[in-house]
C-alpha cells in the first residue's frame, strides 16, 4: 500500500494563481481531511470528509474549497492563491472517528 | 471553539532522563487526545494516544495521562533516546459526532542532549 500520496510536492504560485492540491489514498478510509502547517502554529484544520459526497468545513476554510467524488480522493483547491496561503499542506486519512490518522507527505506552497 | 494550549515550545533533556510535555484544552466536551510525533522534514505519526474514560494509558516508554476535571493531559517519556529527538504535538477531539477534525497544539520541540 502507498497510504496517502499528495501531489505536488512543492509549488510555487504568484498571488491570484489558482491551483489543486492532490490526495489520493489506497487504504479504504472514509475520513479524510486537509491541514495546514505554519511555523509554530502547530496543524489547523481546513476541510473534512466523513465519506464520498460529503464535506465540511474546518477551523481555517476561507480560500479553499474541497470535493469528495470517490472514496480515494480528495483535492484541495485554491481559488485565488494569495501570500498568506504560502504554508505546508497535509492530508491525512483515517478508517474510523476514533482512528489513527494516516499524513501524506506534505505539500509546501509558496505564494509570492 | 476547542483551544489547546502547548508547553513547553522547547524542551532540553539529557539523554536518559525523563521528558515531560504538558498541554490544556477548553472544550469540556473533549473525547480523545492523541499525541503526533514529527520529525525534521516528514509527517506527523500516532504515537500514543488516550479516550476520555480513560486516566492513564502507557506503551513501552511512552505514557499519557488525562485529568478531566482540570481539562490537562500530560507525555511522558522515560529513558529518552536521540531517536527522541523530534516536535511533538497533542490534539484534542471536541467536535460532536457528526462532525471531525482535530485541534492541534502549537508544538514542543524535544531536544535530546548525549
């Protein structure tokens, strides 16, 4: 199993650029969600899915939108990236509310 | 909404010694609080993690604890290692069901001295 696969890696975008964050994962977990990371701010929550079809909402969502067609993935999209976007994005999945969440590599964007 | 507050930010020990990293939360309705190990450049991985029906849970060097009524929750790590050496972050679960997620604490950096 490769677990939780983000693409790409590292990004860099000029301010109103819009893009999409991968996330695919091969485990069969219906949880999945996005993180973002900015030096010692710890991890916040952007968006989450409880399973295909349906999303909500997380504790930073503005400038961000997600969807949830299939089980396997779950694209992060930037509408129109700005400076403050520049961080490291996570995706993560789990198999249960309680469960173990699975990270993907991570993404570092730059918004210039 | 869920605050979790983090301490400390940066945590020296010799190696050996014991660890200790302490965090808070607000939301009274919190459930569950796993702590996240990241090393230099990689993800965050499950090292332990604790339900609110539960004190105390331990795994080989690690140990959580859970004090409800003051709303604190407490690693310990004993016999520390330079493997140990990484950012630790705890989170905490408030969301009702329906809904998902965690908070994250801002992160302790465990420094461990040979």
């Amino acid at each position: 199993n490769a677990g939780v696969t983000q693409t790409p890696k590292f990004q860099v975008l000029k301010t109103g650029q819009s893009m999409t964050l991968q996330c695919a994962q091969d485990m069969n977990h219906e949880y999945m969600s996005w993180y973002r990371q900015d030096p010692g701010m710890g991890l916040r929550l952007i968006h989450y899915s409880v399973g295909a079809g349906i999303t909500d909402q997380g504790e930073v969502p503005n400038g961000y939108n997600v969807s949830r067609s299939t089980t396997e993935d779950f694209p992060l999209r930037l509408l129109s990236a700005a400076p403050s976007q520049t961080s490291v994005y996570f995706c993560a999945s789990k198999d249960s509310y309680f469960g173990e969440l699975f990270f993907g590599e991570g993404s570092r964007l730059t918004v210039l | 909404g869920e605050n979790v507050e983090q301490h400390p930010s940066t945590l020296s020990v010799q190696e050996g010694d014991s660890a200790v990293i302490k965090c808070t939360y607000s939301d009274s309705a919190s459930n569950y609080f796993p702590w996240y190990k990241q090393e230099l450049g990689k993800r965050p991985q499950l090292i332990i993690d604790i339900r609110s029906n539960v004190g105390e849970k331990k795994d080989q060097r690690i140990a959580v604890t859970l004090n409800k009524t003051a709303k604190h929750f407490s690693l310990h790590i004993t016999e520390t290692q330079p493997e140990d050496s990484a950012v630790y972050f705890c989170a905490s679960k408030p969301q009702p069901w329906g809904a998902d997620g965690l908070t994250f604490g801002k992160g302790t950096h465990l420094i461990i001295q040979p």
